[in-house]
C-alpha cells in the first residue's frame, strides 16, 4: 500500500436538480474503500445535501439523504459546512441531520461528524489536501 | 432476462440482479440459490435480511467491509468476520447476498 | 394577458429569479420549482428581493419539491403560496403563456 493522501470532496450543488450531489456521495463511498484520509467539503449549495426531513416521496425518486448516514460506516468522519454558505441561506446547524460516527480509538464512543467552519477555515483545509475532487 | 418466481417473470440485469427491488419476496432468494446450488439455511436468510435491513435505513448496499463490521457489531463477533460470510456466500458476501436480497450490486463493486 | 414564469435554478447557484424578477410585468404569477424553491425560503440573502417583488408579483412554490429538500413550510417567505402539482396545471391554463427561466 502506497502511503495516505489526504482527499477532499467539494460539494457545492443542491441535491435532486441536478446529479453532481448523488454523484459525489456515490464517488465518496467507493473511495472510502481505498484507505485514505478522506473529508468532505460542504459549500455553497452544497449545504443543502444535508438538510434533514427530506420527503422525496412526491417525487417518485430516491431520497439518497439517508446515505450520508452510512459515511460513518465507511470510515468518512469529517464532513465540513462553511458557516457564511449556511447564513446566506438562513440555516443553521439545525437545520441539517445529525451525523455521527463511532470512534474506534475511544471505546466507539459516537461523535458528531459534522464541523462547521469559517471561510478562512475552509480556504486552509484546501490548501492541506493532496487532492481535490470538486462536484 | 428474468426469473421466475410463484408463477410470475421478475426482470433481472445481465448479471442476475432483481430489477426493481421493490419486486422481492423471498421466494426470489430460494429460486436464485437454487439457480447457483445453494440451498439457504437460516444462518443465509439472517444475512439477507440484514442487507435489506440494511438498504432500508441508507438506501445502499453496504461494501463488505462495511457489512463485515456490521454484521460483527448486530450478530456477534464470530459471524462478523470475511471467513464466515465467504463460508455462506462463496461468491462474495457483497455480490452473492445482495442479489439474493434484491439489492443492486454494492456501491464500488466491480 | 398574463405570463407564468417558472424559475428552476437555485437563486444562489443563477441569476434566474434575479433576472426573473427584473423583467417579469406586473400581473405575473411566478413559480418556483426544483431547486428554483431555495428562492421561496426566509432569512436569506435573497428573501428581500422575493418580498419587494410581491407588490407587482405573486409568488408560488411546488410542494413535492420542498418536501424533498427538507424545506418546512414554515421556513417560507410570508405571501408565497404553495401548489401541488394539479396547482402547477391550473397556473399553466390560467395565464396566457409560460415563461421558463432556466
């Protein structure tokens, strides 16, 4: 095995209206398999992915929403939210669904996956990924 | 392709998997082992209820590193482990047990 | 003579309820699908332009399509009306055309 890079995901499109939101996740969970240190970036739009009480009943689609709870599974625990892409959009953290994963060297003690951070913040964890994948 | 269960033609893709999930009974799980040798045994149908279980609550089939986890942490440690599921689905517990359940082929599968 | 227009986009990701907004005539029914029902929403950077429009405009949103995205209908902009999906036909069939801002 090579050694770990650090990837991030960008998500930057509201799910549903386009595809980009389910192709990401989707991209997500199969990296997950490679053993990397991965997070997962929310901005813009973005942040909509992960409102909960989605209903896509009326739709006839799936409400992929339930698969962001499976990324703790998958190992994927730092979901970032940039806090000014929330206030343009009135929410706060809310407004989203809890996301938590179980962390193997704490007993499996369940922590929140979820960090909100500035745009500053953000612009850092850029910068400290080896590779960015931006949907 | 299909295949045909209580007397009706489910559709299945090339590789055998239910094409509308919705369409499962578990009459499809017997008919597939049959297909393929494996007469199902009750450790088989905790397994496959698991996975539907599974897909229920994320709407994915779980990698089988995932699955293996989790089978561990719901069924107990020595069914949790890739010895046992491959003993059950020697195909693969991903592939085989997910088609048995009616799921698609798991996320990152080839 | 009145125009629906129908805005598809998220006010955040396109201009076109911006540009909606701007050119649709006094009279018109405006109304928000898919993404376009982020513009619906209250406590935005872009509520105040759903607001200061509703003198000229009435606003509409498409209930499945909130639903889906999680949005409580009490998180709307007061004034903005929900429609389901018979809602959406009878907009088409009560205004003299269509006006899609894609």
């Amino acid at each position: 095995m090579s050694e770990t890079k650090k990837l991030m995901y960008v998500n930057r499109k509201a799910p549903y209206g386009t595809i980009y939101a389910w192709e990401s996740l989707e991209v997500v969970l199969i990296g997950a398999a490679f053993e990397q240190d991965v997070s997962v970036a929310f901005v813009d739009d973005g942040v909509y992915q992960l409102c909960k009480d989605q209903d896509t009943t009326g739709l006839g689609i799936k409400n992929f929403s339930a698969t962001y709870k499976a990324l703790g599974d998958y190992d994927v625990n730092k979901l970032y939210i940039e806090k000014e892409s929330l206030e343009a959009r009135g929410l706060t953290l809310d407004d989203l669904m809890p996301l938590v994963y179980e962390d193997e060297d704490d007993d499996w003690a369940e922590k929140d996956s979820i960090k909100v951070v500035s745009s500053q913040e953000m612009a850092e964890l850029f910068e400290q990924s080896d590779v960015l994948f931006n949907f | 392709m299909g295949i045909e269960v209580n007397g009706k033609v489910l559709e299945t893709d090339e590789e055998g998997y239910l094409a509308n999930l919705n369409e499962w009974e578990p009459e499809v799980a017997t008919a597939m082992a049959k297909d393929e040798d494996v007469e199902l045994t009750d450790s088989h149908w905790e397994v496959i209820n698991f996975l539907r279980e599974y897909y229920e609550e994320y709407q994915i089939a779980p990698a089988v590193r995932v699955l293996t986890k989790a089978i561990g942490k719901k069924l107990g440690k020595e069914k949790g482990n890739s010895k046992y599921l491959y003993e059950l689905f020697p195909y693969g517990p991903g592939k085989q047990a997910c088609k048995y359940a009616g799921l698609p082929k798991p996320t990152g599968c080839v | 003579m009145s125009i629906l227009h129908t805005v598809n986009k998220s006010p955040f990701d396109r201009n076109s309820l911006e540009s909606c907004v701007r050119l649709a005539a006094k009279g018109g029914a405006v109304l928000m699908i898919e993404d376009g029902v982020y513009g619906a929403m209250k406590g935005t950077s872009k509520s105040d332009m759903v607001s200061n429009a509703m003198k000229d405009l009435t606003f509409y949103v498409l209930g499945p399509d909130l639903k889906a995205r999680g949005v409580d209908e009490g998180k709307l902009i007061d004034g903005v009306k929900v429609v389901d999906y018979s809602g959406f036909v009878n907009l088409t069939v009560e205004n003299d055309k269509v006006q899609n801002w894609l």
